[in-house]
C-alpha cells in the first residue's frame, strides 16, 4: 500500500482532556518513560533511559531553539493582531545571519486579526525602540511581511527578545507564562529558528547525559526548525489530500561524518528522525546523480516512496559517503535545505533504529510517524499509556521504541 491510500480515521484514539499535560513537572527526568521492543512493554523513569540503549549507540538530538515568535501590534483605533513569525522569506537562508541581521528583514508569517488591518503599516513601540510591519505579498494563509525597526542596531532576535512572545502549543489552551521560558526549551537548544520544541528531548538532563557518556553512548546534533505546521491535522479523508509542511534542516559535514560506522543510531524526537531519513534520501539521489543541484536533492513529500529511488537498494553508510561526496564536489562544510518528507506506514526506516519520543494527537503526520516505526502496534502503546496514567502532548512523558 502506498501512503497515500492510508485513511486517516485509521490514526485516531480517544486522549481525555485531563491527560494533556498542560505543565511540565517539577523535575525534567522524572517524566515516566515507556520502552518498546519486539512487541514489548515497559515502564520506567526517564533518568533511567540509558539502561535500555546500547552500548556504542548514538543519540542524535535536534538542537533548534525556539524563538518568541509571536508579536502582538494593535491598529490606529486600538484593536489587537497578532503576527506569528513563521520562517525567512528568503531562499535557502542561514538561520544565524537572518536572526543577526539589523535593521529589517521579512518573514512569512501567519496574521490574527486579519480585518483589522488597514493601515500600511503597523507599530509597535516600547522601551526606547520602535517595530514596523508591512505586508509586501500574500499566498492562502501566509503573508510576506516586511519588519523594520529602530534603533536599527538591534539585530531580529534582539527584538524578538523584547518584543515578542513565545508559542507555546494551542492545544495547552493557555496563556505563555514564565515556567514556559526555561521548561519549553530543551538544556542544549542552541540555533534559533524554531516556532514549536522538539518536545522528547525536553526531558534531558546533565544527569541523564553523564549517565550516557558512561555507558559509552554518543551524541551528536542536528538542526531542523520546527515549523507551525508539526500542529496542522490532517483533514482529508485520506492522506493524498494532506500537504506535508516543509521545514528548514541545517548541519554541518562533520556531523554526517560522525554518524557514518555507528552500529545503531537512536533519533531523539520525530525532528531528528525527519532529519536522518531526509540524508539517507539526499544521499541516494547524489549517487544516482552526483551532478544534482541542492534543490534537486532535497525532498519533497512523496520523494521516499517513488519507484525511481526505491529501486535502488542503497546501505546507510552508502548514502551517506554518496551525500559527503557530493558536498566535496560543491566545496560545501554545511548543508543547508528544506524538507517535506512524510514517514508513514508501510514507510521503513533507512537510517534509525528507534526513536524517542513524547505522546502525540490524533490523525496527525506525527502519529503516521509512529506508526511507520512500530506498525499496527502503535495503538497498543498508545492504549497502554492511556490506560497506565501516562501524561500526553508536549509537556507530557515519553516513549523509547525500537522499530519493527
């Protein structure tokens, strides 16, 4: 069966209200933590994780940091927009020289409020400085605003600092407050760009992390900005219908480097699963075509799935040294491009062999993930967690499952 044949009704499952965690708890790892493997639960605490990984294993983390995406402008009369910032308008952007850049920049962004916008511009002024919007173009849903401020020594993240808020998820159905500052980041988060956490690797600690360094288990970090539509649920009655959202992947040739040899590789979060199945992908279609362009390479929703690539039996490490070469070739030390991969049953993973990840909603793409790691079996796990107390969502505990 082709993914897109799936009916999404087929990923659904009743989550009650009261089990959204809609705070995170006192103590990072003290979250619960579900392990599945070869049709096997268990329960135990998340400082606990490194017990169940092997020794050599490599962890690879997302490190994207979140930024306070939202901004809240009002009109001449007084009435509220909200602006959310969703990625650069620009092509192929270096996420660190965007936030750096002073002065202006445009973004695509979402708008609230849409009908109360009438003037050109809109201001926003506090604390000695002043933010202008101006809407420059308009595709569906998503507006091209242009931002200008002053004074224009300030770079973009400084005044997304001052001035705006951070987007804690809607399903939480409440307000940001301070907890959300520390707790909706993870302790390694570094590269700004995100609108949403990749929420499994919330629960890491500097203790969990000692413990990982003594059993010899590697890490290693990857960059994917996490766009607004990892929340957009699926609509239509089969997945065909469904648009993949496409977010922004960044990481450096000695990360590809190191994770070619490892004996096992273990994703933290669906982020840097995304991620690692998108290289081995890149890296099929440089060795099939090692003069392709970087958007050639990248991939596109149903790219995984095409007969073309599938034909092509290529390892792990194969791909990897294809996708090095290429850079070689283009004198390239960072790799920089979108993704739309979708991972879905009967998807089978190329380069993972489990995955740590947190509780998610129903008839989403990334419950279609899940499924692709453990097959029928997600609904068991899923039934487990709901029947033993598990917390659901962002905030909520987690699972290590090792793929069928």
């Amino acid at each position: 069966m082709h993914p897109k044949d799936l009916h999404i009704k087929d990923f659904s499952y009743d989550l009650p209200e009261e089990r959204i965690a809609k705070y995170p708890l006192a103590q990072r790892d003290e979250s619960k933590l579900l392990v599945y493997r070869h049709g096997n639960i268990a329960e135990d605490c998340y400082k606990n994780i490194a017990t169940y990984l092997p020794e050599h294993t490599m962890l690879v983390f997302n490190n994207t940091k979140v930024i306070q995406a939202r901004l809240h402008f009002e009109n001449s009369t007084g009435a509220r927009i909200e602006i959310f910032c969703l990625e650069p308008a620009e092509e192929n952007p270096e996420m660190a020289k965007v936030m750096s850049q002073t002065g202006s920049v445009r973004w695509k962004c979402l708008v609230g409020r849409l009908a109360k916008w009438k003037e050109e511009f809109l201001t926003l002024k506090a604390d000695g400085f002043e933010l202008q919007a101006k809407i420059i173009s308009r595709e569906n849903d998503t507006f091209t605003i242009a931002f200008s401020w002053q004074p224009s020594d300030l770079s973009f993240a400084e005044i997304l600092d001052k001035t705006g808020q951070l987007p804690i998820p809607p399903y939480l159905k409440r307000s940001t407050e301070t907890i959300d500052h520390e707790r909706y980041q993870t302790v390694y988060a570094e590269h700004q760009g995100s609108v949403a956490a990749p929420t499994a690797g919330l629960h890491f600690t500097p203790t969990i992390f000692a413990a990982l360094s003594e059993k010899q288990i590697a890490q290693t970090y990857v960059t994917l900005h996490v766009g607004a539509g990892t929340f957009k649920p699926v609509k239509s009655e089969t997945i065909a219908h469904h648009e993949m959202h496409a977010e922004w992947i960044g990481l450096s040739r000695d990360t590809i480097q190191s994770i070619v040899g490892r004996p096992s590789l273990v994703a933290v979060g669906t982020t840097s699963l995304r991620t690692l199945e998108t290289l081995y992908w890149m890296g099929v279609k440089a060795k099939q075509n090692p003069t392709a362009t970087l958007q050639e390479l990248e991939l596109k929703q149903w790219d995984a799935y095409d007969h073309k690539w599938n034909a092509y039996e290529t390892k792990r490490d194969e791909a990897l040294t294809a996708l090095l070469d290429w850079m070689s070739r283009h004198n390239s030390t960072q790799l920089i491009c979108k993704t739309q991969i979708l991972i879905a049953p009967p998807y089978q993973l190329k380069m993972a062999d489990a995955l740590i990840t947190n509780f998610h909603q129903s008839n989403s793409t990334l419950l279609l993930l899940v499924a692709a790691v453990v097959g029928e079996d997600w609904k068991t796990i899923y039934d487990y967690a709901l029947a033993n107390d598990f917390r659901f969502l962002s905030y909520g505990d987690g699972s290590l499952l090792f793929a069928r």
